[in-house]
C-alpha cells in the first residue's frame, strides 16, 4: 500500500487530493507516509500547513516506484477490460475549437460502436496536467515541452497549415490575390486578442523563398471560428489552421487563395497520455477515434 501512495503523494503534491483519488482518509494516506519513511529511515516529504513537496531522497525513491505503479495498473486494467470491447470512462481534454468543430459532432458516433464507453470531455485550451489532474488523454496542438517528463508517451497524429481563404462572394468583388504582396490591397481580418493585439504581418514561405507582408483590416478577434464566420460575410481575407477552415471549404462558403504558399508554421497535433495508459482499450479505441477525425478534418 505504501508505494502507490507514495506515487500519488508526489504527483498531486497534496495529502488531501491523494486521499481523494485513492478513495482513504488524508489521515491515512499521512499515516502510511510516515509509516514508509520510518520503514526506510529517511524523510521522503516536507510538510508545511500549506504545502507538501518531495524530498531529494523522496524524488530518487519516487522515480524507482512510479513504472512499478504504472506497470501494476496496466495489469489491473488488462484483467478488468475487455481487450476486444472498450469498457469505462475516458477523461480527455481537447483543444476548444478543434473540440467543438469535429471532435463533438463524431463523438455519438464513436459511443453508439462502443456502448460500454463513456466519454467525459473538457474543451479548452488550457494545458492540461495531464498526471495530476488523471487524465487519460490530451490533444494538444504545437510543440509540447511537458513531454520531457518520462511518465508521458506523445504521439503526433497530423501536421496543421494555416491557409488563407475568402468567400467566393469576396473574390468575385475584389479579385484573386496572385501573390502574398497583393493581400496588402485588402481588406484583412485578424486574430489577437485586446491585449495582445493582432500579428499584421504575415510571414508566407514557398520552398526556400520566404516574404514578409504587412497588411491592413479592420477587424480582430480572439477565436478562429469567429474569423471563419466573419469571411463568409464576404467582407474580409483570414488565415485560419485548416482543420478550421475545411468545413466551410468543402461546403464552398470560403475558397483558398494562395494555396501554393504557406503562412506561419505549421502546427503538429499530437495525443500526450500517461505511459502505462497506452494499452488501455478504451484510451485505445479513443485515441485511434481522434486521429481519424483530426485527419479527415485537415483534408480541406
């Protein structure tokens, strides 16, 4: 009982969250810490009023546990699920608008296959802690630098351009841009935030050939599904990540300009889990959802 405490202890830094997951009394898990540290004679936390943290001895202990933890759980789980039919809960956190786009509306779908699964999905962008907050899974989108830490396993599934559309309405009043210089005789709409202001210059890349373009507009807003709605207005030029831009793509409400040139960098789409997680079946059978969805939403 001592070590997944231990393990718990560590990852949530709080005596009382650990008691909560573990399903025992804080009392008990402060108990069986105690109990472990006088067994090893040596102090494995620092305790205040506020706050709990490892020790050095406490860390090297911890990091010997954590995979004998994870390889114990991974063996619970191949006993209590069924390999051939995903059963129990999913906790997976997505990225707001790539969430609400596509992720949602597959979801029925993906549980009327599997009646035994249950999804619980928080849309945001915040980044998630994945190991303290349980999580089995999370979309993130960009590089990822909590993935230094070796209890995650990161997995790209896609790469996401942004891409620079209109409404055909739009192109039809104001002409075709045939370069990324022409875009600096219309009328552009930008994503930034009050604060932060809008990027007004764009950065396209061909090849080794790379332009710098300053532009005018006169609208900003800090959601890309807002920017998708304002083009189909047929007032303004975006620059969207294609897996925003594809529904309104194939419906022919926005047409791509300058599909040979690329805009920004581009982003990579991975799945971050735990690492004794990856064989679970039901993180399985999600995870290989989500890939398929993110990769037919970029096929705009």
């Amino acid at each position: 009982m001592g070590i997944p405490v231990l393990v718990r202890v560590a990852e949530t830094q709080s005596f009382s969250e650990a008691a909560r997951q573990l399903g025992i009394s804080p009392s008990g898990v402060s108990k069986t810490i105690s109990r472990l540290e006088d067994r090893l004679n040596v102090r494995l936390f620092d305790r205040t009023t506020r706050k709990v943290s490892i020790t050095e001895e406490g860390q090297r202990f911890y990091d010997r546990c954590r995979q004998i933890v994870a390889d114990i759980e991974e063996a619970q789980t191949e006993l209590t699920e069924a390999r051939v039919e995903p059963r129990g809960t999913v906790l997976a956190s997505v990225p707001a608008e790539l969430g609400r786009r596509h992720i949602v509306p597959m979801l029925p779908e993906l549980l009327s296959r599997h009646p035994g699964l249950e999804v619980k999905l928080e849309l945001t962008d915040r980044r998630v802690d994945v190991i303290g907050e349980r999580v089995d899974v999370a979309v993130r989108l960009g590089d990822d630098p909590s993935t230094v830490d070796r209890r995650l396993v990161r997995r790209v599934i896609a790469h996401s351009q942004a891409v620079v559309c209109a409404s055909p309405s739009y192109v039809r009043r104001f002409g075709r841009p045939r370069s990324p210089e022409d875009l600096a005789n219309h009328n552009v709409y930008f994503y930034g935030s009050l604060r932060g202001g809008p990027a007004r210059t764009w950065q396209f890349q061909r090849g080794d050939e790379r332009r710098s373009v300053a532009l005018q507009g006169n609208a900003t807003v800090d959601s890309g599904d807002a920017l998708v709605d304002l083009a189909r207005q047929g007032e303004g030029v975006i620059a969207v990540f294609d897996f925003l831009a594809s529904p309104a793509i194939r419906t022919g409400d926005l047409t791509r300009l300058l599909p040979r040139w690329q805009v920004w960098q581009s982003l990579e789409v991975s799945l971050v889990y735990p690492k004794h997680r990856q064989l679970s079946a039901k993180v399985t059978t999600f995870a290989d959802f989500v890939e398929r969805v993110v990769s037919q939403a970029l096929e705009a």
